[in-house]
C-alpha cells in the first residue's frame, strides 16, 4: 500500500504542478495556480499520516516506510527549488517573461551553486532521519526496526556522496575552454 501512496504521491505532484502553472499563465490566474502550487505540501502530509496509520495498525516496519521518509525529505528538501525551476521555465515560454538564469557553470560560482543544490540533499537527509527515528520511537520494538535503521544510513550515504561530488567543484574548479567566455548568471541577465 505504502509503495502505491508513494507513486500516487509523486503522480499528484507532477499533476498539482502542471495544472499550477497550466492556470497561472495559460489562464492568467496567477493567485489560484499558486493556491494549486501550494497544495502540493498536503501530499507529503498525506503520505506521512497513511505511513503513521500503517505502523500504528500494526504493518511490520520495512522497506516502503524507509522509502516514505526519503521521498519526503526530498520533497521537502529539493521541492521548492525545483517548483521555482519549473515555474521560471514556465513564465518565459507562456508568459512572455525573460528566459530565467542559467546556473553557472565555471570556476567558485558553480562550486557554490553546487554546494546549495548539496544542502537541499542534506535537508532532505535530516528530515528523513527525523521522521525514521520517530518511526523507530513509534514501533518501540528493537527486533522490528533494522529496516528503517537502514534507511537512515542511505539517506546519509546519499548525501555524503552528492557532498564529495559538491565539493570535487570547489576543489577542482571547471575552467572555460580557450575559445569560451566565462560568463556569471550576472552577466547572462545583463545581456539578455
């Protein structure tokens, strides 16, 4: 059941998001598609009741509640940034506006910028660590919880990783090719 919720969760939040932005600057609606953009939080909520409602009827805890906290603490940690993406994307090709800032892409400014996309994963890690422990807490059984036990360590695996590919750009900076001008988001947005 939980991976079904998990599935159905993610399908809404495309839904939630196409339609968001489908009414705001197809129909001109701005303040509803971001009232449509704004329920897309109460998936996570549903998906975290249902996982509380399956512990406390007594599922034995396993893989898919470890999966349910890992998507919601991507949800809450990559989520929003990848909304304000989409909704930049969707402003200039149906709204007219300015194409949005590409991230850089040489020397510290894309070291930072990595390391900001880096913390999102990082949030993400401790919000599922947070909501595996209160799991574990919940289930009160030592003999019960190893599976999510487990989860934890790959959510703070995953970030150790994408942390070391973060930090690969600050230590080895991409330089502009010979012929290529580094260009900063700064100076793309003056020109365009």
């Amino acid at each position: 059941m939980i991976v079904a919720l998990i599935a159905a969760c993610e399908i809404g939040f495309w839904v939630l998001l196409a339609a968001g932005l489908s009414v705001r600057y197809l129909l001109r609606m701005p303040r509803t598609g971001l009232a449509l953009l704004l329920c897309e939080p109460l998936l996570e909520v549903v998906l975290l009741v249902a996982t509380a409602l399956d512990l406390k009827n007594g599922a034995d805890p396993n893989w898919t509640h470890g999966l349910a906290a890992l998507y919601i603490g991507y949800t809450v940690g990559h989520g929003h940034r990848t909304v304000k993406w989409l909704d930049g994307h969707a402003a200039h090709r149906l709204g007219g506006a300015p194409p949005p800032p590409k991230p850089p892409r040489y020397g510290m400014a894309r070291a930072r910028h990595e390391g900001k996309v880096w913390l999102g994963t990082l949030t993400a890690a401790v919000v599922a660590t947070v909501l595996l422990q209160l799991a574990i807490w919940y289930v009160d059984d030592p003999s019960r919880v190893t599976s999510l036990e487990n989860w934890r360590w790959v959510a703070w695996r995953t970030a150790g990783i994408h942390g070391l590919i973060a930090l690969s750009y600050a230590i080895w900076p991409r330089k502009a090719s010979a012929g290529e001008p580094e260009v900063t988001p700064e100076k793309e947005r003056a020109r365009g």
